[in-house]
C-alpha cells in the first residue's frame, strides 16, 4: 500500500503517537496510548505523506516518489511474480554505492519471497 493513499485514507483519523513502534501502554494486554500522549488529528502528527511514511515505525522507512514498478522498492504485497528480484538484482549490481548491510538485507528479503536466484 502506498502511503501517500495510507495517509489519505487516514488524513481526518485521530492517533496519539507519531512513533508507532514503540511506546505503547500495554498494561490492560492490549496497546493504549500512554496517559501523555492525547489523541491529535492525523495531520497534526502526520502533516504529510512523507513524514508519517518516515516516521510511523521509527525511521525505518524512507519516502520515496519512485513506482511500485520502478525496480527499486521492495513490496509486501503483491500478485504474480515476485517484483523484489528486481530490486535485490539492482542493488547488487549497484552494490557498491550501498551499505553491505543494506544489500544483504534486500537479498535476504527478496529471497524469502521467492527464490532471486532462479531464472
């Protein structure tokens, strides 16, 4: 799901936290927003697609304006072939403008997918 339609979609919802990942009153078994944190409107804490996609799971994201086609984002969901052997075979080709880390990590993904290496 693209954020830009996420962030749509929720623009007039109500949250209590930018950071979803963590922070999160558990204490009745199930997640509450802690007692500091008072629901805002969406926008307030997400004024833009761009920030609640980068900000929502603790800066683990990066936005992007790239195509879900475009070969080098990597997709949860999706039907049909694999679209993450495309972005594991540009990384590794461009590996060398990339954190070994981050490219063993988009390999490893792309693999539990569906096999990178087959033709």
């Amino acid at each position: 799901m693209s954020a830009c339609f996420w962030w749509n979609d929720c623009k007039e919802d109500f949250t209590c936290k930018q950071d979803w990942h963590t922070g999160w009153d558990w204490t009745t078994g199930r997640n509450r927003c802690p007692a500091e944190a008072p629901c805002r409107k969406w926008t307030d804490l997400f004024p833009t697609a761009q920030i609640m996609c980068e900000k929502i799971w603790s800066d683990s994201y990066s936005y992007t304006t790239l195509s879900n086609t475009s070969g080098r984002c990597m997709q949860l969901w999706f039907t049909g072939p694999n679209p993450n052997r495309k972005v594991a075979e540009y990384y590794i080709n461009h590996a060398s403008s990339q954190p070994a880390a981050t490219v063993t990590l988009l390999v490893l993904l792309a693999m539990m997918s569906s096999s990178v290496f087959l033709p």
